[in-house]
C-alpha cells in the first residue's frame, strides 16, 4: 500500500487478536485502487463490520440507560408522594 501511495492506520497494540489477520483502516476514496491490488497479487481479505459494540458506545448505552433510570425513579417518588400527600 505504501508503494502505491494507499494512506492506511493500522495499530496491532489496540486490537483484541490478531491472530485472525491485522485490522487495517483504509479511506473510501482509494477503494478502487485497493481492489485492483487485491486482485492483481491474489490477496485474500475481508470487509468487516464491528460485530462488538465500541467501548466509547458501550459507556455512551450506560449513561443513557442511568440517566432514564434515575429519571424513572424520580418519577416514581413524585407519584407516591402526590399519592400519599392526598389520603
């Protein structure tokens, strides 16, 4: 890829295994030029999609599923209160 001036990110220290094949990120623009690579030196490759959610998303479903917790608690309380304020 360097050779043909492809811009790729690679970082083998921030992936979980490698021992399925290094993860290369690679820009959309250069997708003809990569598949004519492929082709022409027999490569054998995948186009995968994140099977796992990101640690960023994970932390983003936890601060969303805290904040409507809490928001139906204090709904909660607010309800009894009201409903034993009026017995």
């Amino acid at each position: 890829m360097q050779e043909n001036g492809i811009d790729y990110y690679s970082n083998t220290n921030e992936q979980p295994n490698i021992a399925e094949g290094i993860r290369y990120f690679l820009l959309s623009s250069d997708k003809v030029e990569i598949d004519r690579l492929i082709a022409a030196n027999h490569i054998v490759s995948s186009n995968e999609s994140n099977t796992m959610l990101d640690f960023r998303d994970y932390g983003k479903l936890t601060k969303v599923f805290s904040v409507a917790l809490i928001a139906l608690l204090a709904l909660s309380i607010i309800i009894v209160a009201v409903t034993l304020g009026n017995q």
